[in-house]
C-alpha cells in the first residue's frame, strides 16, 4: 500500500494516536480524549508540542502551574499534557516530543506514522474558527491519516457503549471508502451505532409538489442517494447497528444537524493528483468549523 490513506485501521495497532498540545485547555483535554481513544484500539500514545519559540505565553496553564507566563516553558506544556493523558489511562503507553518547528509541518509529517491525529478546538464562534484554520484546517488539509478535531460540547471522554452515535458522511464515490472503515470501525470499537447519512437535492427546474398530493413516484435524486448508502454499507458487519438516512438538502446542514448528539462525525476527503496533499471541500470545512461533537477528516486515495 502506498499511502496511510489506504489503510486497514485494525492493522496499524502499534501505530500511535498522535496529540498536538499547545498547553491551551483545548489541546490538553484533546490528551485525555485521545488516551481513551487509544485505550479502546489497544494503541498507544503520543504527545507532541511544536513550535519555533521555547516560551509558551500561556496564562491558563501559568495559572495553574502558580508560575509567571514568562516561566512557562515548553518542558512545562507536554509534562501537563502527559499528566492528564496518564490520570486518564494509567496503563497507557505515552510518548512525548518536543519539536522546534511549526505546528502544522511537525504534526503533517508525524500524520505519516500515525493512527490518527487528534487536535484540540480552541474557543468558541469567529474566534474560534480564526484559530482552527491556523494550524488545524493545515493539518487535515494535507495529514496523511485521520484527523479528528475536537469541536462541540463533547464531554471529552470516549466510553464503550455510551459515547454518543457515530455519524457518517457518504459521497459520491463511498465504493472502497476509508472514511466508511473508519467510522465503521469506530463504531464497532465502541459498541454505538453508525448513522449513516446522505444529502440530495432537486434539480432547480423541477417544482415542489403540493404538500396535499400524495403518491408521488421517488425523485431520481433521492433513489441516488439510497443507492450511495447502500454500496458504502455493503460490507458492514451484520451485527452492527446501522441507519441510514437520505436527506433532502445541502450535504453540510445535513452533516451538521446529524452531529447534535453525536460521538464523532467523520468525512472523508478526496486526495486529487497533481495537488499537494489533501484539499478540503466545502463539506469538511463547514462541518469542522460548525459541528457540535468532534469530526474526523479521513484522507481518500488519490484521484487520477
């Protein structure tokens, strides 16, 4: 296999789910989400502070370090990170670097080694965004596996059985999807169900019917998408619960009215050859700037 983006997840156990801190409390709750991550897949742990300056001016983790920002050091950022991971999963193997470079090359380069990359989501509405875009939008724009991004008001833990839905983005090519493993495998490893979901929508010239008429034949558009569903589930194991969900509309809304609730949305996104990495479509962007549980942007094999 050439590419992390043709991965068998289940194969790649003694890979590490890889963290980005920052020693904001986003990223430091992205080490606890992540150790218990990696506590279901039976993997272990890596967390990863990068950045072209040794001082991190943090004056949450200052705070609760009882030091000065101006004594906060990157040592002080990754051993805090590590502190929560282990509290989290004491049995867990952790792995630390610090790495003197920009966030989003480091973490870019690690992707090639790893399970899956987890980022923390700092901040709330425009602000937010501005700093997802900086170095998390970099990351699952060009990763070479899975990113997920904490986003919403996740409750920061993943718990077999109890963490919420897993809700799956199907496009237009779902036949040998990696998305659809990932998620397939999420859900199995967590014992949730795995929603399923696809948009349509009608041709432009075409008028709605009249809400009083009954027996109207299916849309082309809508039997399309009820097909799409069914080839990106065709090799889901039986005893899995799945729904599926066709949905009139823009793929975006629909992604992220599914999210409410949610343990995890994952999107794929298409690898286009001649580009450099992975170029993000509307969907994804719309969904990691706007869902209200964390999302997994899973890289698919290259187009030709």
């Amino acid at each position: 296999m050439k590419a992390s983006a043709t991965r068998a997840f289940g194969e790649f156990v003694d890979h590490p789910i890889v963290v980005g801190v920052d020693g904001s409390e986003p990223s430091l709750r992205a080490a606890e989400w992540a150790a218990d991550d990696a506590a279901v897949r039976g993997a272990s742990l890596r967390l990863v502070y990068a950045s072209l300056w040794e001082r991190y001016e943090g004056a949450s983790l200052a705070h609760d370090l009882g030091k000065p920002s101006e004594e906060v050091m990157a040592e002080d950022v990754i051993e805090a990170a590590e502190r929560r991971a282990r509290r989290r999963q004491p049995g867990r193997k952790v792995t630390t670097d610090i790495l003197p470079e920009e966030a989003e090359h480091a973490l870019i380069r690690e992707s090639r080694s790893a399970l899956a990359v987890v980022l923390g989501c700092r901040g709330r509405g425009a602000v937010a965004g501005a700093l997802l875009g900086s170095v998390s939008l970099a990351v699952a724009a060009h990763a070479h596996c899975p990113v997920i991004v904490l986003r919403g008001s996740h409750d920061n833990r993943v718990r077999r059985g109890d963490g919420g839905r897993i809700v799956l983005g199907v496009g237009e090519e779902p036949g040998d999807s990696v998305a659809v493993r990932f998620a397939v495998e999420e859900a199995v490893l967590r014992g949730v169900p795995l929603e399923a979901v696809r948009s349509w929508r009608r041709p432009l010239h075409e008028p709605r019917p009249h809400p009083l008429v009954v027996g109207e034949p299916a849309h082309v558009q809508e039997a399309r998408a009820a097909e799409l569903l069914e080839e990106a589930l065709g090799a889901v194991p039986a005893d899995l619960e799945v729904r599926r969900r066709t949905i009139e509309g823009f793929a975006r809304d629909a992604l992220l009215a599914a999210s409410r609730g949610a343990g995890l949305l994952v999107v794929g996104a298409r690898r286009r050859q001649g580009h450099f990495g992975l170029q993000l479509g509307r969907v994804a962007h719309g969904v990691l700037h706007h869902a209200a549980c964390p999302v997994a942007v899973v890289p698919e094999p290259a187009q030709r």
